[in-house]
C-alpha cells in the first residue's frame, strides 16, 4: 500500500486468495487499486506473469522461509529485476533463533536447531521451512547474478527489551545497532539489498 500510495505501479505475486482478498479490499478502501496488478501464482512462476528486466525493485520479504526452492525464487527475482534495479531480502535469522532458544532456556532446542542445516525444529514444529544466516544467504544472491549492497539486522534487541522502553530510544538503538557485526548477525531478521549489474 505505501508504494502505490506514493505513485508506484506495484504487482504483488501471492497464491493464497484470502490474502489477495485481503489486499484487494485495502487498494480499494486506499484508492489505490489502479496502480496495483495482482497475480494469484507462486512467487517461482514470477517469469511468466513480468517480463524480464522490467522491475525497478523486487521485494521479498518473508517469502524464502516458506517457499519449496529458494534459489528459483531468487533466480525469478533477479530475473525480474532491470539492470540497476534492487532486490530487497528480509528473512528469518538462523542464529538469532538459536540465540532466543537458548536465552530463554530451551537448551535441547537450542542444540537441535545449531545442528538443523535447516535452523529448523524437525517434526512439523514450526511454520517456517528454512533459517537463513548472512553468509548463506549472501551467497545465494550472488549466485543468481546480484551484487549485495547492504547487510543488516532487522530486530537487533526489540525482542528482549522490557516494557517501559520509549519506543524512539529503541528504534534509534536498532537503527545504530543494525549494520555492526556481530549484532546484526544475531537480530530476528536479515535484510540483505542487492542490484542486478548495470
């Protein structure tokens, strides 16, 4: 909504229809509808509804978690994305998963997910499919053509801070907080932002 709003064309790639109900409803009530192209199809079929080389940005947020092949996404959307353009990334942390596990005194959970390939609970005990951590996740954006531009951590210390925080003090330490290793390599996301080559 804020894209279309600020004069965007937006094309939203999403299979579940109650979430494109749900977005419909929203460009209406915005008045926004007429700058936003919805395509009811998995985010892997990207190539077949936008032609190659026509975005100015990609956004994936949230998406390679639950997606069956992250590198054919990732290539769809470097495909997708025009010389210049920027591919932007937020995942869940692998570490930071490990981290919040432990912290909170779930040891054997902790362990199980430090030695999962996957950073995930085995069994069905988690919605996500995949964790990534920065280096992998770097990697596989580098192998589908993108050179990353920026790392940084999404959620450094919003998920421990206690109550009574002014939220303006907390979202200025994030901010100073969210390019320094090793904090970002321990915040809840990762949003890594890459440009296909000019």
């Amino acid at each position: 909504m804020p894209l279309a709003s600020a004069g965007c064309l937006v094309t939203v790639v999403e299979p579940n229809p109650n979430a494109l109900a749900t977005l419909r409803r929203r460009a209406e009530e915005e008045g926004v509808s007429g700058s936003i192209t919805v395509i009811a199809d998995d985010s892997d079929a990207l190539g077949a509804h936008v032609a190659a080389g026509s975005a100015d940005l990609v956004l994936a947020h949230g998406l390679l978690e639950v997606v069956d092949d992250p590198a054919l996404v990732l290539a769809a959307l470097a495909a997708a994305v025009k010389p210049g353009g920027a591919v932007s990334v937020l995942v869940a942390n692998r570490h930071a998963a490990i981290l919040q596990r432990a912290l909170a005194g779930r040891l054997g959970e902790a362990r199980e997910l430090l030695a999962a390939e996957s950073g995930v609970l085995g069994g069905g005990r988690e919605t996500v499919l995949r964790r990534f951590d920065a280096e992998a996740l770097r990697a596989q954006l580098i192998e589908v053509g993108l050179e990353v531009t920026s790392l940084q951590g999404d959620g450094v210390v919003a998920d421990f801070v206690p109550g009574g925080v002014r939220e303006e003090d907390l979202a200025e330490f994030e901010l100073a907080a969210a390019s320094v290793a090793p904090l970002r390599d321990i915040a809840s996301r990762l949003h890594l932002l890459a440009r296909r080559p000019a």
